[in-house]
C-alpha cells in the first residue's frame, strides 16, 4: 500500500494541534537549568523566527523551554544595560532606563495578549505554551547589545539601533500572531486586534512607567526653559 507524504504530515501536524490543547503536558510552569541543550535550543529558536509551525508546537509542550525562553528574554536586556551604564561610567539615566523597562516589556506583552484573547475572543490556548515559543523569539534581541557593543567602539554605528530594535520589534510580533493563531485558534482579524489591544496597553504602561522612573532629561529640560519664559513675559 502506497503512503502519501503529504496526508502524513497533515495528520502528524493535526495530531500535534490535538496534543496541544492538554493541559497537562503544555501548562506546568517549572524552571530548571538542569538537563538543557543550549546550542539546540538556539537552533530551535531560529526555527521558530523563520515560522516553523512544528517547531512551535514542540516547544510550546517542551517544560524546560519556559526556562530557555525566559533566559532569551533576560539576558540580552541584562547585557545591554551593562554595556550602556559601562559606556556611561556606571550612570543609570534615561538610556539604562529604556533597557530596563525593556526587560519586562515582554512579559507583559505576551500576557496582555493571552488575557485579550481569552476573555474578548474566545481564545482556547494557554499562557505557559504561548509564553514558550514568544520568548523564543526573543533570543533575537541579542543584536541589541551587539549593536550597542560595535557603537561603543564606533559611535557611528549607533545609528543602527534604531533598524535594529525596528526588525527585532516587527518580528517578534510576526512570530506572537503565527503562534497566537495556533495555540489560542483564533482568526486572523481577531488575533490582529488582539495584537493591537495588547500594544496599546503596555505601550502605554511602559510610557508611564518610563516617565516616572526615568524620566527623559531633554523633556525636563524643555519644560523648565518653558516655565522660565513664562515668569519673564
């Protein structure tokens, strides 16, 4: 009897859909170093930045990738705020402010878009597996502080930060509604307002938290030349 291919892998991808909506085997949240493959786990997390659908799956039940994908979140942001406060003699201002308020925007991302989902549209997935394969993208925020590295030496180079937080941002957020879409079943149109529900929230908790814990110097700067030409008209 002659076995085609494709009906295989369909099968194979329906029966991993089904594995996913387990809880047991996808939602237990542990973390543990013990046992972990770094360089696989790396070349998983490529996987996934180039949309492997399978990959996804595999590591959205993996438990020990909750543990990898927090550490692609942190370090990066840990690295980079480092590096910025070495640059500046140890001085945390309005820069070091942005990358640490950058270390838990992630975080608050991916958990403001599983609440939207499920409470708004009717979504069917769990936090532990969308924050797995989410943070995963993440390990291509290690161009952050390799960019801020190449500026320190060259500051000509620092004008690449900006393209590089704009391709990491973008697809990050290619990956969150590839995954969104498969975990949570959700439409298109409903994953995409989704997305943009979950921005605007934490873009604005960001926002306020930046301002009230480092506040941008050039802002103050201009709202006291302000009041001062105000008291001499």
């Amino acid at each position: 009897m002659s076995h085609d291919p494709e009906q295989h892998e369909q099968a194979h991808e329906h029966e991993q859909h089904a594995h996913m909506g387990t809880p047991a085997a996808t939602s237990k949240f542990t973390l543990s170093f013990h046992g972990i493959d770094w360089q696989k786990e790396v070349m998983n997390a490529i996987e996934i930045l180039k949309l492997n659908k399978t990959k996804m799956h595999e590591v959205a039940k993996d438990e020990k990738a909750t543990t990898v994908g927090m550490t692609f979140i942190i370090v990066p942001q840990i690295l980079a705020i480092i590096i910025s406060m070495i640059m500046v003699g140890g001085y945390v201002g309005y820069a070091q402010g942005t990358y640490i308020i950058q270390l838990i925007t992630p975080f608050l991302f991916i958990y403001a878009l599983h609440v939207i989902a499920v409470k708004f549209f009717q979504g069917k997935g769990d936090l532990i597996p969308l924050f797995r394969v989410i943070s995963y993208a993440s390990v291509i925020s290690i161009l952050v502080p390799v960019v801020l590295l190449l500026g320190w030496i060259s500051w000509g180079l620092m004008g690449l930060m900006s393209l590089v937080l704009l391709v990491v941002g973008v697809w990050q957020l290619i990956v969150a509604y590839t995954i969104l879409t498969e975990t949570h079943h959700m439409t298109s149109q409903n994953t995409i307002i989704t997305m943009v529900i979950a921005i605007v929230v934490v873009g604005i908790i960001m926002y306020l938290l930046q301002r009230l814990l480092f506040p941008n110097p050039w802002e103050e700067m201009a709202s006291k030349l302000n009041d001062y030409t105000r008291y001499f008209r």
